[in-house]
C-alpha cells in the first residue's frame, strides 16, 4: 500500500523539489528583473511602483502585480518606451541569451541621431595642432615685423 501512495506522485514531480509545471502568473517585479530590463530587483520594484509600468494598457500599482505569459508590458527604459509582449515565465536570471526567449520586443527601433563630426567650440577647449601651428605663423610674423 505505501508503493501505491508513493507511486501516485510518480511523474508530477511533487515530493522530490522539482516542478515540472510552470506557475501560470508570477510576480512583475521579479520577471522584469529576471528578463534584465533593470540590473536590480529593487530597481524593478522601484520602477512598478513609481507608476511607471504599464500591463496591458492598465497601471501596475504594486511590485507583486501577477502577470502571465501573453500579458504586454510598456515601460520606459533609458531615453525610449519598450514595449514588450511575455513569452515565458523566468525559472532564473540567466544570461541576455536566455534572458531574450521570455519577451517579443514590440517597441519601434530606437532613433538614429547623427553626432557631428568635428564640431568643436571655439574657446571651450585646447587648440588643436593646426591651431598651434596658425599661432606660431602669427607670432613669427608678428615678431619680423616689429625688429623692422
């Protein structure tokens, strides 16, 4: 009778620690941690409660809002929206490899803004070589002309 009761958990994991059924809603915070958008849990938590987490379209309020694979989530990261779908529930922080299968990114590209090449305020910094030499002429120059 005990071999009945032991093997009626046999296959679903119960007993031994491991799981092999996923949790269906697991806690905002930790997954946008898990999934790297933020390099700490309290930064997650930070962000979810500041208000600025969105899970489709409502506000998250607080950092154990329960979310679900197929849930969008729309927050700000650095100077642009991300905008991203759950794929997957985060059984860890694994690496940005890892990291990249829990979401389908949904946010536009980020703008390409040029940087001007050789913009230099005049005044604002070390003159340049050629600056030096340009000096140098006019010193000489203005060196000749005052012996004469």
């Amino acid at each position: 009778m005990a071999s009945a009761i032991q093997g009626s958990n046999h296959g679903t994991g119960a007993g031994n620690g491991l799981s092999t059924a996923q949790p269906a809603k697991f806690r905002l915070d930790k997954w946008i941690w898990q999934a790297r958008f933020v390099k700490s849990r309290s930064l997650a938590a930070g962000l979810v409660t500041g208000g600025h987490v969105r899970v489709n379209g409502q506000r998250a309020g607080k950092p154990s809002h329960q979310v679900q694979p197929g849930d969008v989530l729309t927050f700000p990261q650095g100077d642009r929206i991300r905008v991203v779908k759950i794929l997957a529930p985060a059984a860890r922080r694994g690496p940005a490899s890892e990291a990249q299968l829990l979401y389908d990114d949904m946010s536009p590209p980020p703008e390409k803004t040029e940087i001007p090449q050789g913009a230099r305020i005049e005044g604002n910094s070390r003159p340049t070589k050629r600056d030096r030499r340009k000096l140098d002429l006019y010193r000489r120059d203005m060196g000749d002309d005052a012996l004469e």
